[in-house]
C-alpha cells in the first residue's frame, strides 16, 4: 500500500509540476514573446518608414540640384485652366474609387478673383457617399497627393436609413483647390 501511495503522490507531484510550468508559459513566457514579436514588427515598419523618408529626401536635393521643376511639382499641369480642371477631376474620380468611396458629383466652381495674376486657382466641389474608413483614407489621400490639393467646406453628415443611394453611411461634401500657372 505505501508503494501505491508513494507512486500517486509522485504522479500528483508531477502534474502540479507540468500545470504550473504550464501557467507560467501561458500566464507569462508566451504573451512577452509575442509583445516582443510586435515591437520588432513595429520597430520594422518604422525603420522601413525613415528609409522611404531618406530616400525622398535625396531624391529632392538631387532634383534641386539638377534643375528648376521644384514650381512644376506644386503646380497642375495643363496649358489651360479646362486641362487643369479636368486634372483635377480625373484625380478626384480616382481617389474616391481607391479610397472605396463612390463619387455622387463633381462641379467645377468659378475662379475666385484674385490680385495674384501669376497663379490660378482651380476649384472642385465633390460629393460622395461614403463609411468612416473610406473617408479617412480619401481625406489622407488628398492631403498627401502631389500637386498639393486645398480642402475647403468640408461637410460631413450621417445619412438616412431610408436612403437608397448606394455607398456608406456617410454624406460628404468638399471644395477641393489646386494651383495652375496662369497664362499671360
């Protein structure tokens, strides 16, 4: 009988031991792995980040060296403002439809006056429908797009359950401004 005991008393000894190194993997070893694991995705993401930045950096002292087209850059291209407002439009339909919301409008606004003759201003009202992702990836695509865009008026409401627009569930509205050499 006591060999009998002795033994039982080992194999609970042994499953005490095994649960416990258990609950210690689990309870501890395991989720520090996998912070460790995101903080090195993290610690990727932004050194892949800064080399993009660095790479931009370079590729804009070599062209400010080279030649004069920084004024091009920030400009719309078009001999004239219905080339550049169609620029502008194009750019629009395309950003929308990548950002996953769908165009309802696109009216071109007429020029405001101003006492700088050496630029126009090319001005677009959009509107869209859209969901919350959709409009934030459009809003950061139009911040960030080369020539630089203006928004202005941005109107944004929620939309009826009754509505049958297809699109998200937001109603959006922008002025959407961009800058073109005006000719002599």
């Amino acid at each position: 009988m006591n060999a009998l005991t002795s033994v039982r008393k080992r194999a609970m000894a042994l499953v005490l031991l095994l649960a416990a190194a258990a609950l210690v993997w689990f309870g501890a070893v395991f989720p520090y792995l996998e912070a460790l694991s995101r903080s090195q995705q993290q610690l990727g993401a932004a050194v892949s980040q800064l080399h993009m930045y660095q790479r931009a950096i370079a590729r804009g002292v070599a062209d400010d060296t080279g030649k004069n087209d920084t004024l091009a850059a920030l400009l719309f291209p078009g001999a004239s403002s219905a080339a550049a407002a169609a620029y502008l439009q194009q750019h629009m339909g395309a950003a929308t439809a990548d950002a996953g919301a769908l165009l309802l409008s696109f009216e071109l606004l007429p020029p405001a006056v101003t006492e700088d003759t050496s630029l126009q201003t090319i001005t677009g009202r959009i509107r869209l429908t859209a969901n919350t992702q959709s409009l934030r990836a459009l809003l950061h695509a139009l911040e960030s797009f080369r020539p630089p865009l203006v928004l202005d008026n941005v109107f944004v409401r929620a939309r009826s359950d009754q509505d049958t627009v297809p699109g998200g569930h937001l109603d959006v509205q922008i002025d959407v401004s961009g800058f073109r050499q005006a000719t002599p």
